[in-house]
C-alpha cells in the first residue's frame, strides 16, 4: 500500500513541476527583462542542443568513434549536407539522408 502512495505523490510532484517550469514564461502579462546577449545567446540553444544530440550519433557507436568508413551514417551526412547547402530544404534533407542511409544500412548491411 505505502509504494502506491508514494508513486502517486511522486507522479503528482513530477505533474506539478512540469506544470509549473512550462508555463513560467505565460505567467507575467509583460516581457520578462533580459539583457541583449542573453536574448542573441537564446536564438543559437536550439541549433545547440541538437548538434549536441545528433553529432554524438553520427561518429560514435556505443561509446566510442566509428573505426571505419564503411559506416552507412557517413555517406548519408555527405548527402544530406549537398543537398541542404545546394537546396536549403529540410525536409529534403532528412529524405535525402535517408534514403542513401537506409539500402546501404539495411541492403549492405554497414
């Protein structure tokens, strides 16, 4: 009985601060002050965070840096960069990707 309880209170304290930090921003009726290079900083955290994200995931398997170019990530990325840079679409982009990733992921097995 006591770990039900205590796995409602903790669900509850999750909802509450989740509720709490994603509508933080929606609770003032003016714009909150910050100073300029704050705000110029705050436009590059998105590009940030999914560099962050993705760059491990194209050089590294497991922990550690891909030891061979025989890695179907590699010529996917090489793809996918011409095309962004000769088309500026995004969606392109990850079709391009994907389609060169996945015959030599799945059909070569790299």
């Amino acid at each position: 009985m006591m770990y039900a309880l205590e796995m409602i209170i903790a669900t509850l304290g999750l909802a509450l601060i989740t509720l709490v930090t994603r509508s933080f921003f929606m609770i003032s009726d003016k714009e909150l002050p910050m100073p300029e290079w704050l705000r110029r900083g705050l436009k590059y955290a998105p590009l940030a965070a999914l560099g962050a994200v993705i760059v491990p995931e194209l050089f590294m398997t497991q922990g550690h840096f891909i030891h061979t170019l025989m890695d179907a990530r590699l010529p996917a990325l090489v793809g996918a960069v011409i095309y962004y840079y000769s088309q500026r679409g995004i969606l392109g982009t990850i079709l391009v990707g994907m389609l060169i990733y996945l015959p030599l992921h799945i059909g070569l097995g790299w």
